[in-house]
C-alpha cells in the first residue's frame, strides 16, 4: 500500500473511531420505534374513518399495463435526433458512459429493440399484474400463486421479493421462474407463493407528495400489502433498497416474517463501525470464517466507494435535480442508469470500451428496465428514496441498532459494492443462520446469477425450517 492510500485510510479509520466514540449513546440496542401502521401518504385529504376507507379501498385489480401508440411515437421521435455527443477521452468508461458504446446503445434502441416494443409488452405480461391502494398510494405488484390457502409448512411459503434502485420488478423475472415451481421433487420440494411488488414512487407505484415516506415507512407498506393477499407470515428476499427495507420488516414486525434473505447485508452502527475500523488496522481482526481474504480488502473497498457512489450523494441530497434532469430525456436516463448497472456489476468494468453490460446482460432486458422507469416518468420519484433514507426522521430511529430475533440469511457476491463481516451482522441479525460468499457477481445477482441466487434462497428456507421447526 502507497504511503498516500496508508494516509487515507489512517484519515478514515480515525473519522470513524471519532464518529463512532460521539455516537455511544446508540452504540447500546435500541428498542423499535412506535411506527403508525396506517400513515396517510394519498394526495388526497386523510379520510376520517379509516375503516371505511379500507373497506373501499381494499380490491385488487388485475391489470395489463401498456402504453398508447403516441407515447412510443414520441420517444421514437427523441431517439431519432442529432445526437451532439462530446467524444470520449479514454476508449474505456473511465470517464463515465462511454460516447461511442452510447451512441451504438441508442441506434440498437431505436432500430432494433423499439420496433419490436409491443413484443418486450408481451413479455412483460407473463406474469400476472395487480394494483390496489395502500395507505392512500396506488401499489403494482405481481402475484403468482400455485397454492390456494394461505397457510404455510409442508415446503409451501409465501415470498416477498423487494428490488433497489436503478433496478425494478424487471430483475426478478429469471429468478420468479425458478420459485414459481408447479412440481416440486425430492431434489427441491419447495412451492412459493411470490408477490414482487414496485416499491413507492417505482415504476407503475404511485410516489406521494409528501414528506418523509422513508424505507421504514415503505416496510409498514409492504406489509400491509401482504396482510392484504392474506399472508400472515411470509419470508422476504431483497437486495439495494430492498435490503433495507426488508430489514426493517423483520425488525418491526417479526410475528410476520418467517425469515429475512439478502444479497445486501449491511450494519451501519457504531459498534459495526469500530469492528470495521479494527479489521481495516488489522485485517485477520475477524476473518474467522475460512472465507477468501480477497473479500475484505479495505483500502479497496474504500476506493471503489469513492469511484462508484457519486450519484448516490447527489440524489440524497439534491434528488429532484437530477430528476429533473434525466425526466423526458431517454438518452440522458439510458446513459445514467446503464452506467450504474456496469460499475456496480464488476469495478473493472470502468475499463472495457463496453462497460462489460453485456457480459452478463442481454441488451433487451437492460433496456427492458430503461423503458420501465422512462415510460412511468418515475425517475424523479424513485431517486426522492435516497433523501428520505437519509433524512433526520430516519435517523432518529436508529434502526440499525434494533436488533431482530428472525431468521436471517447473508448472501455475499465478491463484486459488490461493500460486504459485511459476521461479526458486524451479528449485532444486529441475532439470528444469523445463514452465511455464504461467492466469489463471482455483483450488486444486481437476481438478474446477474440467478440460480446461484436461488439455490443460495432454498438453502436459506431450509435452514429456517430446521431452525424454527415449521415441518
């Protein structure tokens, strides 16, 4: 290690000592927060009588969600225009989206993917779609379900399946069709109910228009959402802000959640904080687990950080901004959203001409999930999360200090953004039964790995029923 990278991380590990010694007064487990179960969050004026609202309010909806030949017109239209591009000054994505790989991108756009639009709606429509109004908000969600009773045991589970941001239900499709089994066999036994909802202000769900809807006030959401389909007790995967909010369900309501799977397993609490500092002074600190060294090299992690997370500063503090920005402007948003998805894929995407997108992507379905947030005009609302999650309400919760007794499940992939030790989990994930590292794949695995994820998923479920006896 350089002498500056040495400085750096000297300069790091004393902010975060110095954070956390100011910060022992949540560094001790917190007891959750009284979070309203019926929070208003509608344009409309908060009705009086809630049980009639729900009682009116509470019909779900099959829907096929297409949009009208002049919508795709227009954008046919913005593709079609002089692109004023500034060229490149490396051949690489060193400098952000490469200009010619964008160019190349828009033209297959235009050209290839756009005319055969109603064809990527057909696809999308495979699954069954459903809205229904939550709290005020219309929700979208799908739901398959292979067993009619809402009872569990016998290898029968519902799943809820939570996505992040850039990313939507679109991620999901591949690993939707590995749990939606029809005839399970001794190999895997398992039958699933899945509902993958869009999360507030994603896609076809409805954003608010008022302060403070925040990740925790999204997991009261979900789960009323799924106490509305009739699953009392349910487990949960999520990755990126799914993570976090499937978190926070099983921290607040632990009586529903049978058991809390991630690809995205963070702690960022002062004793978590200390224990990180410590291992980046001393790295076997707590490498205990037999797991590739080349997981924890902190100056990396560190630098990788400081290189990728540009835009997540920018949206938690000025979201509307760069929604403003990217809103009605498909080359702008293709080209933002794409070159999140290379650099949190693999760091040294930032060094291929193509930004490695199609090494473990097809085109189709990366556009797929550009056309879901550019058609839905919700770039703007979805980007809103990153403020709320760091908002000063938020904060006060400290939900990372509660700690939760449900089953939990860590999944790591080598090429992610940040990975978490045990040791740091554990603090908050009591009940860590689950705990695994790959050494390939990055932040986006449902769509990357998908039956590394899922087989990773069902060793999780069986854990869980051995654990908590449910057969």
């Amino acid at each position: 290690m350089s002498e500056t990278k040495k400085w750096l991380l000297g300069i790091f590990s004393l902010v975060a000592s110095i954070y956390a010694y100011k910060h022992l007064n949540i560094i001790l487990d917190a007891q959750p927060p009284k979070v309203p179960l019926q929070q208003w969050w509608g344009d409309d004026v908060e009705p009086t009588d809630w049980a009639a609202y729900l009682k009116n309010s509470s019909k779900v909806r099959g829907n096929k969600l297409m949009f009208p030949d002049e919508t795709i017109d227009d954008l046919r239209k913005q593709l079609n225009r002089t692109l004023h591009l500034t060229e490149s000054l490396s051949p690489d994505f060193s400098y952000g989206f490469n200009t010619q790989e964008l160019q190349r991108i828009i033209e297959y756009w235009r050209d290839d993917y756009l005319p055969r639009w109603r064809g990527r709606e057909v696809f999308m429509w495979q699954f069954n779609h459903f809205t229904t109004e939550i709290q005020g908000l219309r929700m979208h969600f799908l739901h398959l379900m292979v067993y009619e009773e809402n009872k569990i045991g016998k290898h029968n589970y519902p799943v809820l399946l939570l996505h992040g941001w850039p990313s939507s239900i679109r991620e999901f499709y591949p690993l939707i069709h590995k749990l939606h089994q029809t005839h399970p066999d001794e190999k895997n036994p398992y039958i699933f109910n899945v509902v993958v909802p869009s999360i507030p202000g994603f896609a076809w769900s409805e954003g608010t228009s008022r302060v403070g809807l925040g990740p925790v006030q999204v997991a009261v959401i979900m789960r009323n959402l799924m106490l509305r389909l009739g699953y009392q007790k349910f487990f949960i995967h999520g990755g990126d802000f799914g993570s976090l909010i499937g978190s926070h369900m099983a921290t607040l309501f632990p009586e529903n959640v049978l058991g809390y799977h991630s690809s995205f397993c963070t702690v960022f609490t002062g004793r978590s904080l200390m224990k990180g500092v410590l291992n980046a002074l001393k790295p076997s600190f707590l490498n205990r687990h037999g797991f590739d060294a080349q997981f924890f090299p902190r100056w990396k992690v560190i630098e990788h950080l400081l290189e990728a997370t540009g835009y997540y500063h920018l949206q938690a503090t000025k979201p509307d901004t760069i929604g403003t920005v990217l809103s009605d402007n498909p080359v702008g948003l293709a080209a933002y959203i794409l070159d999140i998805w290379s650099s949190l894929t693999n760091k040294n995407n930032r060094n291929k001409s193509n930004g490695g997108l199609e090494k473990r992507f097809q085109l189709d379905t990366l556009l797929d999930n550009v056309m879901i947030y550019y058609l839905t005009n919700s770039i703007t609302t979805s980007t809103r999360m990153f403020a709320e999650t760091h908002s000063e309400a938020q904060r006060e919760l400290h939900m990372d200090n509660v700690p939760t007794d449900v089953p939990t499940g860590c999944a790591r992939f080598k090429n992610d953004l940040v990975h978490f030790h045990d040791d740091q989990l554990k603090d908050k994930y009591r009940n860590l039964i689950h705990s695994t590292y790959y050494k390939d794949g990055g932040h986006f695995i449902a769509l990357e790995m998908p039956k590394l994820l899922h087989l990773d998923f069902i060793q999780f479920v069986t854990k869980v029923e051995k654990f908590s006896k449910l057969v």
